[in-house]
C-alpha cells in the first residue's frame, strides 16, 4: 500500500463545495478527483483533504491524501490525472509520504486570503475570485480591526449560527491576521488596481469563520463600525454582532504547512 500526497487547485465557483455528496449530480471537487482517481489506478479509494472549502471557494494549495495499491510512476499521477480532470481541477505535484501522514490531521496550520476588489468598477478578470466593493474602504480601519482577532478566542460570533450549535468547543488560535491593499497581482503587465486582501492563517477554523471575519473587516472599512468594537463582539459570543458573511468567490486557500 502506497499513501499519496496532492497539492491542487481549482476554481471553486462551478462546485457545491469540496465534499462529495450521495447525490451523483451534485458536482464537488472530492466526486471529481475521486472519479478521477479511479478512473486511473482502478477499484474505490477515499481522500483525506486539509480544508473542506465551502460552495464556491477556490484553492491555490489544497493538499490531500489516498492510498493506492498501484506501482504506477508517482511522476505519471499528477500528469495522468490533469489529462482526465475537469478543466477547473489542476493537480499540481504528487509525492509518496509514511503511511501514518493525514492531509486533514497533520498540518501545523492553513492559510486563507480573501480578495475585495475595492474600486469604481468591476474586472471581468478576476470578477470570480473577488468581492467587488466599491465604496470607498479605509484599508488601516480593516486591518486594525483584523489586528484585535489574533490569538486564542471563543469565535462563537465569527461561526455559522447552525454550525456553532453543534460545536464541542469552539476555541481556535489565529497565528497571524492583516489587511492590506495589494500590487503583488499583476494583469497585463500592471498591478491590478484597487485589491485588497485579507490575509488569516490558523492552525483550524470554525465554518464561515474568514467570510465573517472578511464582512466585519469591510463594515470597518465602510466606518459601519469601530476597530475597538472586534474585542466586545468576541466577547458577545453571538453571530449577530458581528458583520455580514461575505461572499464565497473572495475566498482562496493558499497554503497548508506540515
């Protein structure tokens, strides 16, 4: 037996999320590789991931792990597999890890950004990957909001209301947090103008837990409320009081560290 690690990427917005469903038509980005999977190496094989992204969340490092009993090449997989995958599916490198290695299990921590496009008009670019606001945001207002997140906290407020009541513990560590406008993304040889991004890694997190975090960030920046009310809305411990879900296109896992 052969455990098999994955890094891959994909565009999310043409999936119900990465968890596969009973329902055969429901298309995921776990049915997918899955299929794809057997389609290769033959007979049933389960994935372990390191983030069950949500309806519509893309990934730039998603990591995952199976186990094969194949021989085939591990420098064939990736290349097979991207010959058999959807187009928004792209398998990236494939390496054999110990047997006891667990995508979900192992990482140290995973890192999300979520991207706003903060300006007068949209991009038909990069309209998939980002939440266009474009009311004028004060970026330092969202940052020192952000700022007041780091560290252990009860982040009942920053969860899903059903999601939260079924938590055992809903305690999570945010190693490190900020908000920034960005010129790291360059199109046509330009950088691309307006982006903001959000910037979280954690070790885990709570469901809708950065979407939250990205809507209480843009109601600081649009002054609908104060960088000192984050430390009262934790303390709240009530989703209510904190911002609004921001939308799932902005989100993009991009790394998990082992």
């Amino acid at each position: 037996m052969r455990n098999i690690r994955l890094t891959l990427e994909y565009d999310g917005g043409g999936f119900s999320g990465w968890q596969k469903q009973a329902k055969q038509e429901v298309r995921t980005i776990q049915g997918e590789l899955e299929r794809a999977i057997q389609t290769l190496l033959g007979g049933a094989v389960e994935t372990n991931t390191a983030g069950r992204t949500d309806t519509g969340v893309h990934a730039f490092g998603q990591v995952v792990n199976f186990v094969i009993e194949s021989d085939m090449s591990i420098r064939r997989i990736p290349y097979s597999l991207n010959a058999i995958l959807p187009d928004d599916i792209v398998i990236k490198d494939a390496v054999e890890v110990p047997p006891d290695f667990d995508a979900r299990r192992d990482p140290k921590w995973r890192e999300y950004h979520y991207y706003i496009l903060n300006r007068p008009y949209r991009s038909v670019f990069v309209d998939r990957f980002v939440c266009y606001e474009p009311r004028q945001l004060d970026v330092a207002a969202m940052d020192e909001a952000v700022a007041a997140l780091k560290g252990r906290h009860d982040f009942t407020s920053f969860c899903n209301t059903l999601s939260a009541s079924k938590l055992d513990n809903p305690v999570r560590t945010i190693l490190d947090i900020s908000c920034a406008r960005s010129g790291n993304i360059v199109w046509a040889g330009e950088p691309l103008e307006g982006l903001v991004m959000l910037r979280v890694r954690a070790h885990a997190f709570l469901h809708n837990m950065v979407r939250i975090i990205a809507g209480t960030a843009i109601d600081a920046g649009l002054g609908n409320i104060s960088p000192q009310d984050i430390s009262t809305i934790l303390e709240a411990r009530d989703r209510s009081r904190a911002g609004h879900t921001a939308p799932a296109k902005g989100l993009t896992l991009v790394r998990v560290e082992y």
